[in-house]
C-alpha cells in the first residue's frame, strides 16, 4: 500500500452524541489515510470512546481540556497533518462508499486548491442537498469581488447552490465546476495553500468560516471546485438524531449571540463587505432559533404533563428564551476568560 495522500482532520460542529456513528461511517467506506481528532472538551464518556478507538484504529487524538472554535480545532489538526491534501470533516457528518477519490481526482486533474462535495443534509441521508457549490458575489462575479473594492462596501450575496432540494431533482444538473465557496462539513484543501494564506482565522469564532477560507484562497490566485461524484450527509439535531444533554453547552456556545456577533462584524470588516440591511441581527435570530428547537423546546418536552403537548412545549420554549439569552451570555463571559 503506497503512503497516505490524504489526512482526514476531523472536528467537533456543535455536538458531540453523533460521535461514533459518523466515525463508524468514516472507517467503513475509507481507507489508506491518516486521520487527525480534534477533541475539545467532550464529555468523559465521549473521551473514553476516543480514547478506546484511537488506540484501536491508530487515528492521532489531540485532546483540548476546553470547547474549540471550529477554525481553532481545524488549525490544530492542520499543524499536523504531513500529507499532499488535507480534508475537513465534522463529526455529524455520514459518507458513502468511494466518496473520498472524487475529491482528491479533482484537486489532481484541475489544480483545485479546494475541492467540495455534494454536501446533502438529514435523513435519510445522501437524499436531500445542503450545498451543491456556492457563491457570494452578485451575478457570481467572483473576478469583479476581488478587483473591485468600493468605499462603500463590497455587496454580498450568498447562495447555496441547490440548497433543500432532493438529489434526484438535480439529476443532469451536477457536474464537476468552479464555485465560489466550500462548506466545512466536508472540503479537500492542499496542505501547502495554508503557506501562501496562512492559518484559518480564528476571529471567526462560529460563522462564515467556510466562505472566509474560499475567498482567502481565491484572494491568493487559487480556485474552488465543485465534484459531485463525492457524496456525504451531514445530520443535524432532529427526532431521529437528538441532542444530549451533555451536547447543550458546547452547542449554547458555538451557537451564541456573541459568538455569532463577534463572527459577523468580524467578517465584514475583514472583508469591507456591504451586506443587506439587518444581515446581523438576521442571523443572531437564526441562531437564537437553533438554541430554541436544539435545547429549549426538548428541555420542555421532559417536563410532567407537557411532553405530550407539542404545542405547549414550543410556547413554553418561546417563553424561555429571556433567560436562555441572559445564560447564553454568562456561559461566554465564562469560556472568554477561560481562554484569555
């Protein structure tokens, strides 16, 4: 067997109760590469499991006594990893079989700097499409983003290609090709593209992430491709895959007000971006929302004499978001010391 092109950096999205389904995917439709976890705080039964497999399947475990920011674990994988490409995962994401060569083909026949998989989202898995590519200049002018740089803002304008549509509804329609952006659920990277822009920039603490790395590389004369020969599923908090209650705060957290904010104002002006009117306050209700049907409206379902009431717990949940939000911000005054 030839030496390993490819390290799989796997790191922890909001959650950590998908833990061994996703690693159980990963080893049964892949092979010959490295694979580098990045744990950041699980819970002691998670960092058991870990700890088990790791020795068990030979995967390097590097183990952080606090939560990581997705780009701080996704920079601590990458210090590592040795080999010619590099691959994002998060640890909710499910694969199908042959998933992994389609990327790596791409990135060798087209000189791709980063390479995205047809990105699909719940269950059952690899039926309905998260990502198919994407853009974030008006009209998918990518050249005119970057040359132009207007006093007032460059417009932003983000598309998901694809997004909420069933695989088969696209069937003729997904060819390799250029895009605009990644999703780090799943991208291929060349390792040496992080000598020529830099780390990943852990501003960012929980947002735009992905789109930050895509135009950082575009930026530096590099391309973005789009291959839909690979496949992956990543599963989001639902009936059939429910949080624990061990997942909460780490999922509070990457999910905060703050961490959204501070994400957001970052990005723009990193960026000189002119967003729409209310963009920030847009996604801070977005985010709110997730903390909402994620905890809240569980948390009420375990309630005596609501959990049978759908409706009930919603509103109670709804209810609750006041001091949810006044916790929320006492948890990230927290962890901000933490890591100061």
């Amino acid at each position: 067997m030839t030496d390993p092109r490819v390290t799989i950096i796997i790191s922890q999205r909001e959650r950590f109760g998908m833990t061994v389904e996703s690693l159980e995917s990963l080893y049964e439709h892949t092979s010959n590469v490295d694979v580098i976890y990045v744990d950041g705080k699980s819970p002691p039964r998670i960092a058991e499991l870990l700890r088990r497999e790791s020795e068990a399947r030979g995967f390097k475990l590097i183990r952080r006594e606090r939560f990581l920011t997705p780009n701080e674990a996704r920079n601590i994988g990458v210090a590592e990893a040795k080999t010619d490409y590099v691959v994002f995962i998060d640890n909710d994401v499910l694969f199908t079989e042959n998933w992994l060569p389609p990327l790596v083909a791409c990135a060798d026949e087209e000189g791709a700097d980063i390479v995205a998989p047809l990105t699909c989202q719940g269950l059952p898995a690899h039926t309905e499409i998260h990502h198919a590519g994407g853009d974030y200049a008006p009209g998918g002018d990518m050249a005119g983003f970057f040359e132009n740089n207007p006093e007032h803002g460059r417009a932003l304008d983000e598309v998901m290609h694809g997004h909420s549509e069933k695989v088969s509804d696209w069937q003729g329609r997904l060819e390799r090709k250029q895009t605009g952006m990644c999703e780090f659920h799943c991208a291929l990277a060349r390792r040496d593209v992080f000598d020529r822009i830099g780390p990943l920039d852990e501003k960012l603490l929980s947002t735009k992430e992905h789109i930050d790395f895509s135009m950082s590389v575009r930026q530096a004369g590099g391309t973005v491709w789009f291959e839909p020969a690979s496949v992956v599923t990543y599963v989001f908090p639902c009936r059939a895959r429910p949080m624990n209650r061990e997942d909460w705060p780490f999922f509070a957290l990457r999910w905060s007000d703050a961490y959204g904010t501070r994400s957001l104002e970052h990005f723009i002006t990193k960026w000189n971006l002119r967003p729409k009117p209310d963009y920030v306050e847009g996604k801070r209700k977005i985010y709110a929302g997730r903390r909402m049907q994620g905890m809240l409206v569980p948390m009420m379902r375990g309630l005596p004499f609501v959990g049978k009431n759908d409706a009930l717990a919603k509103k109670l949940a709804r209810a609750s978001m006041f001091p949810e939000r006044l916790v929320n911000a006492a948890m990230v005054r927290r962890q901000d010391r933490h890591v100061s």
